[in-house]
C-alpha cells in the first residue's frame, strides 16, 4: 500500500474540546487524510466523512484517484467546518 499524494494541500483549522481552536493542519496525502480524520469530532463523522474516509482508503489500495480522495476529502472538511477559507482547496 502506497501513499497518494494530493496535487496540493488541504488546509485545516482544528479544535479542541470547548471550541477553542488549536491551530492549522496541512493534510497533503491520503494517508494524512485519514490519520487526521482519527481525530475529527463525532459530530463530524457523518456521510461525507464516511465517503472521504473510504474514498481515502481506496486510494491507498488503487481502488480511486488522488483527485477522487482530495476532492472528497475537500467536501467532507468543508461540511464539517473544518476548511481554512480563503485559500484555493478545490
């Protein structure tokens, strides 16, 4: 398994438990994607977590593109409140 790499990075803004943010995160791989995606809240783990998470998955077994994984990855960040804007993601 292999890791894919995204034509260019995702920037996110993470937060801790009461809301307060802990920073940025540039995910720029699937493997990444996935790792940070551990970590994500619950109330973020709905549909298009699901979708980017296997999305991400496949990749990684060459099942699915990079572009395929980022851009999934991309709409599960942004549902979940997660994507830096102001900064070309798509």
């Amino acid at each position: 398994m292999n890791d894919v790499l995204f034509s260019e990075p995702i920037t996110l803004k993470l937060q801790s438990i009461g809301l307060q943010s802990i920073g940025e995160r540039k995910v720029a791989s699937s493997w990444e994607a996935i790792e940070c995606m551990q970590q994500w809240p619950d109330r973020a783990r709905g549909r298009s977590w699901r979708a980017a998470y296997r999305a991400c998955r496949d990749a990684l077994d060459g099942w699915r593109t990079a572009r395929e994984a980022r851009t999934a990855f991309v709409k599960a960040a942004r549902t979940a409140g997660l994507l830096v804007t102001g900064r070309k993601s798509t």
